[in-house]
C-alpha cells in the first residue's frame, strides 16, 4: 500500500463518517468501509432469518387456533413475517454482491449455524396463550427496536423498516386481542395466560441482548450505534420495554415473575433479576430447546425439494 | 452452484394502485423467470392495498447509473427564467392596467366549468 | 329463494345444507393442509403467496359455515372444528397429508403433490363456482360471485407451477406425474354429490355432476395437449367417497389437531 492510496482509503472514511454525522443516507451503490458492510450484513441477516424462523413456532398454532378467525389471523400474521424475512434478506443479498454471495449462500449460512437468530424462535410453544403473548410482547419487543431503526443511515434498511413496522401495528394488535380474549375469560384460561408469561419472562429480557459486552463476550451494539443504524443500547431498549408494557400486564392482573421487580424512582430505572446469560449463549448457538427441530425442519424441506429449484433453473427468461 | 444462480433472478416490481395512477416502484424479489416473478408480485408486496396493474423488470434490463455517471444530474439554481419565481414582478404590472395576475393557481384552474 | 329458513320447502333446505357442507369441508381442509407448508415452501417468496390462496380459501369455508348458520345448522367456528369425521362432507382428496413420514418430527412435504392437488382442486373449485354462480339458492350465488373474484389469482398461480415444473426437468416431470397419479386416485369423490345427488342437482343448486365433469376435461385438455399429456380420466368408483362420511385416518389426525384447543373447553370465548 502506498502512501497515496492510504490518504485515499482514509479520505474515503472521513467523508462517510461525516456523512453518516451529518444524518445522510447511504445507499447500496455508495462507498462504506467494509466495517459497515459486514456490521450491516450481520444484523440484517439475522433479523430477517429471525423473521423466517420466527414463522415455524407461529405456525403451529393455525391449525389449532380456536376459531376461524383466529386461524386466519395467524395465517396472516406469519404471512408477514415471512414477507419481512423477504424484504430483509433482499436488503442483505444486495449488500453482500461485492463478496458474491446470494440467497443460496445465506439459507447454507443458516442450516451450517453460521447465522444466527433470535433467542425468543428457539423456545418451545406450549398452550394457545403462547400464540398471544409472541403477538403481543415478542412482536412488542421488536417494535421498540424496528422503530429505533427507522432513521437507520443505511437507506435501504430504513426503507424496509417502514413497511415492516406498518404491518407490525396489526401484529401488536392481533396479540392483544387473544390476550384480552384470555384474560376475560375463564379461571383457565387466565391461568393459561399467567402460566405462559412465566415462561416467556426470561426470553423477553433476553432478546435486547445483554447491557454489555462482558456478559456474553461479544456485543453488535457499539458498532451500531457508531455507524447510527440504531440510536439506543440494548439496556435502553428495555428499559423502553418496560416502560411500554408492565403498566398493561399489570393492569390485566397478571403479575411479573420476579418477586424484585420495581421502578426506581432516584434512577427512573426498572429493576429486575438478570436472566440467565449462559443459557442465552446456548440458546444463540442453536442449543435451544427447540433450535435443532426447527433447523432440521426448515433443512429438510428446503434440500428435500431442491430439485424444484433445479427445474427452474432450466427454464428461465 | 450454477443452477442456484439462474433460480434466483432479481426483478424489481412496479404497480399502479388504481387504473388511473401512475406505476410506483415496490420492492425487489428473486424468482426462476417473469411468470414466476408475477404470480408473487402482488402478494409479496402489496396484501394491503389496492392493485389494478404490475409491471416486472428483471434488473438486467435496468440501466443504473454509477457514482461518476449520478454526477452529471446535478444543475445551477440559477435558472429563475423558466420558473414563475422569475416573473413575481408581473403582479404589481398588472395592477397598473387594472388586472389580476395570472398565476398558477389561476390558470390551472381553467380546465374546469366556465365561471 | 331465500335464507330464511322458515319459508323453505323442508327437502329444498335440506339439499342446500347438505351441498354446503360438501363446500366448507372442503374449502377448509384444503386450507389447513395448504397452512401446514407456511415456512417451508421451497422459495420464500412462494411461501409468500401461496399463504395468501390459503388464507383465502379458508375465507371461502368461513362464508359457506356462515351460510349455514343462518340456515340453523349451527354455529359456524362449531361447525367447522367439532364435526367428527363420519360427518365430514369434504373430498378425501382435501384431507390427505402433504407427504410421508408426516407423523413424525421432520415429515418430508413433498411440493410435487401439493401443486399437483392445488391444480386440480383449483381446476374443479372453478367449474363448481361458476356453476354455483348459477345456484337457484341465491344466498349462494352471491357468495359464488365474491369467490370467483379470487378464483382468477388461484387459478393462474397453480397453473403456472403445474405448467413450468411439468415442462421442465426429468427429474421434475416424473416426480409431477406420481403425485398426478395420487391426486387422481383420490379425485373420485371431487364431483360427487353423495345422498342428496337427485335433490341437489333437480333443484338446481348447481350443475350436474356430469355436466362439471365435462366442463373440468374441457378446461384442462389444452394445457395437457400442450404438454403432450393425456387429461387423467377420473376414478368411475371413488375409493372412498367424503361425500358420504368415508375417510381416512388423515382426517381424524387432522380434526384433532384442528379442535385440540377449543375441545378443552367448549364454553370458553377465545
């Protein structure tokens, strides 16, 4: 490398730093550092994978669900979330041009374990309330993170982001609304709700991921926020969480499972007891409870008809 | 991997919301040909809003333009001579001789009923 | 004629009930079995759009069990989740599972079968409803009429997949023809219209099942030619006939999965 080009190299930095400062946006045809690239590639293919295997637990619950519009209801709802996974592995696949992957590389990336997705897909669904508390506090979640993400740098990013939250309003909603169903109902089915949230608490803490990087050993958040494809920490995002929901569980006479659950008013923080950051690292590395049935799942019908992407292959135009 | 390259073609969508409407640019999805491409367009991309046209392009029949090339886009603001902002002095002419100015909200007005 | 219940011929409502069961098992079975594949299709965007054909036919079985509801047959949700299996009026062709080792952790859903099942329930589902368009039962007709609407989209999207994987590869064209083959043996309840068959039919609800059968071998003949296949001629005897409460096992599984939550309390309000 000579001088010349290192000035060059450096330039180039300085001006998109300045750029991403000043609240530009960056396309996909305009120079990044490949520090961006790849800090954008990770997130976004884990997002959208999310979104694709966020859709098998969800879609347990079609056939089951108690009524016909209830089961049309989900059907739409995983409906979107495949449609996000969509948009997001389109954005992913654009960026990642330049190294020559595409599609067929990232699902490779996924069955090898090399992508990841989020803590909250692998845990098992076990009674119908589950279907209404992933509506209402997994997709609650997401929210506080998606609409962060809005005023993301990367333009394409930030575009998808609005046609996703858009749908996401209806997706908060449908969870409400089976919620609610529950919670008026019978002494079964308010304790089928209690009983879920008991065990959808941990995961829920959990999919911010933790405050810093000395838990788990590694963290995306400092990158992110650097290159300003999100404003807030992951503990930010939480502590949002919280401020947005707890009023609502409580109020439908749900209680918290964490007997040293408060609001500190001195910090205007909520306190809580961590969640096991082990078992997230586990659950990360697809060891999850249910990680290794819906990979196999989602392996087995993807290479058992390959040979329907072969067929077309042949005929194109 | 070569067939793998074929199946997954990028075409960008474009649809009209209503007969009348202009054709809008959607998004962008990977499928084996345009028929394929056509049968997802919609529900991929628009379940939520009425559609009365599509319009599929494969990306390769996209011409782009490169970094260099956007650069030939950008003029000089000095150009008030073919806007109306060059020609606000005409009001206060026009009062001399007792008349109103016509500016745009007035004459494109003119295509409806005669007043 | 009407939907007020009261004021119809009693064998005239009885044929309309019996018809409209035929059509709501049908249209939801159909649909459950087109759900089990969301996630798994083998292109996400297909993924995308065939939950969309999904959704609407189960939109389809929701109006017919409405229909039926202002008919005094029942609660329309009660109707479609706790009929046991020997009240089933749906084709055995809706019911099938959509591969083998279905039972199982990881079952290998094999696409060839469920675009060789869409295209010809798609193909029959089209020359009922524009029949149906027809129905002295108007209730009926209008709600053919709203069907036919989404009909167009059904339609092309499984022609097209019938089309492109049959003039494609080999390996796809044979994996085409014996899923053909399966979806053929069981079509032979498709057209039928069990007990009610003389009722129906004389009272004009919809064509004949000969006349349908006629009608379904004209519309597909020039897509077969085209492909130099022979139209596949419909069972004479159906293994099994739906039409009249004979299933397979493939449906018991099925409704107990469809009813697992709501059967735990019949009372409850979901």
């Amino acid at each position: 490398m000579t001088n010349a080009n290192n000035t060059t190299e450096e330039k180039q930095l300085e001006q998109f730093m300045q750029r991403i400062e000043a609240g530009d946006k960056i396309e996909a045809d305009d120079w990044m550092p490949d520090e961006y690239r790849m800090t954008l590639i990770k997130l976004i293919s884990m997002h959208g994978m999310s979104e694709i295997m966020g859709a098998l637990p969800e879609k347990e619950w079609v056939p089951k669900a108690p009524s016909l519009q209830r089961k049309l209801g989900i059907m739409a709802k995983v409906q979107d979330e495949m449609g996000h996974g969509q948009l997001l592995l389109r954005v992913t696949e654009d960026l990642m041009k330049p190294y020559g992957k595409n599609r067929a590389d990232l699902m490779q990336d996924l069955f090898n374990g090399d992508l990841k997705f989020h803590n909250v897909f692998h845990m098992e669904t076990k009674t119908w309330a589950d279907a209404g508390i992933i509506g209402w506090l997994v997709d609650g979640a997401a929210i506080i993170t998606q609409t962060d993400m809005l005023k993301a740098s990367y333009g394409p990013y930030a575009r998808a982001l609005q046609r996703i939250c858009a749908e996401e309003v209806f997706h908060a909603q449908h969870g409400e609304s089976i919620i609610l169903a529950l919670s008026e109902g019978t002494e079964g089915q308010k304790s089928m709700v209690q009983e879920a949230l008991d065990r959808w608490w941990q995961p829920l803490l959990m999919f911010f991921g933790p405050a810093s990087k000395e838990t788990t050993g590694s963290s995306k958040q400092d990158l992110t926020i650097k290159y300003k494809i999100r404003t807030k920490t992951n503990e930010e995002f939480r502590q949002i969480f919280f401020d947005k929901y707890i009023p609502r569980i409580l109020s439908l006479g749900l209680k918290i499972p964490d007997p040293t659950f408060h609001f500190d008013k001195n910090g205007k923080l909520w306190m809580y007891e961590q969640p096991d950051w082990n078992e997230f690292k586990k659950i990360i590395k697809n060891q999850g409870p249910r990680s290794e049935a819906r990979l196999n799942l989602r392996r087995q019908s993807y290479e058992y008809n390959s040979w329907v992407r072969d067929a077309l292959s042949a005929s194109t135009s | 991997m070569g067939e793998e390259n074929t199946f997954y073609q990028e075409y960008e969508i474009f649809s009209k919301r209503t007969p009348n409407s202009a054709f809008q640019h959607q998004f962008s999805l990977l499928a084996p040909n345009e028929d394929m491409a056509l049968i997802m367009a919609q529900e991929n991309f628009m379940r939520r809003e009425p559609v009365a046209d599509i319009w599929i392009v494969n990306r390769k029949h996209l011409k782009r333009m490169n970094a260099d090339e956007k650069r030939t886009l950008v003029r000089l603001e000095n150009k008030e001579y073919r806007t109306t902002k060059g020609y606000g002095y005409l009001k206060k002419k026009w009062r001399q001789y007792e008349q109103e100015m016509l500016d745009e909200k007035e004459i494109l007005s003119w295509g409806g009923e005669r007043k | 004629m009407n939907s007020d219940g009261n004021l119809m011929d009693p064998e005239y409502k009885e044929a309309v009930i019996s018809l409209l069961f035929q059509l709501a098992d049908d249209d939801f079975l159909y649909s459950f079995r087109g759900s089990e594949w969301l996630g798994l299709a083998p292109h996400i965007e297909a993924d995308i759009a065939f939950s969309s054909i999904s959704q609407d036919s189960m939109g389809h079985a929701a109006m017919y069990y409405k229909l039926l509801e202002e008919l005094g047959a029942g609660n329309a949700d009660d109707l479609a989740h706790y009929r046991p299996a020997p009240e089933r009026r749906n084709s055995i062709l809706t019911e099938r599972v959509n591969g083998q080792g279905y039972y199982m952790e990881t079952p290998h859903f094999d696409w060839a079968y469920a675009v060789a099942r869409s295209y010809f329930y798609t193909q029959a589902k089209k020359v009922r409803i524009d029949s149906l368009c027809e129905s002295t039962y108007k209730p009926l007709s209008e709600v053919a009429v709203k069907m036919r609407m989404e009909l167009y989209y059904h339609k092309l999207h499984w022609d097209t997949w019938f089309k492109q994987l049959l003039s494609s590869t080999d390996e796809a064209k044979k994996k085409m023809e014996d899923a053909i083959k399966l979806v053929i043996d069981d079509f032979g309840d498709v057209f039928s219209y069990g007990k009610q068959k003389q009722q129906i039919e004389s009272f004009g609800l919809i064509g004949s099942e000969e006349e349908l059968k006629a009608g379904w071998k004209e519309n597909i003949e020039p897509l077969f030619a085209s492909l130099q296949l022979k139209v596949p001629a419909i069972p004479d005897h159906p293994v099994k006939n739906g039409r009249i409460g004979e299933h397979t096992r493939d449906l018991e599984e099925g409704l107990s999965t469809l009813s697992e939550v709501c059967s735990a309390d019949i009372t409850a309000v979901w």
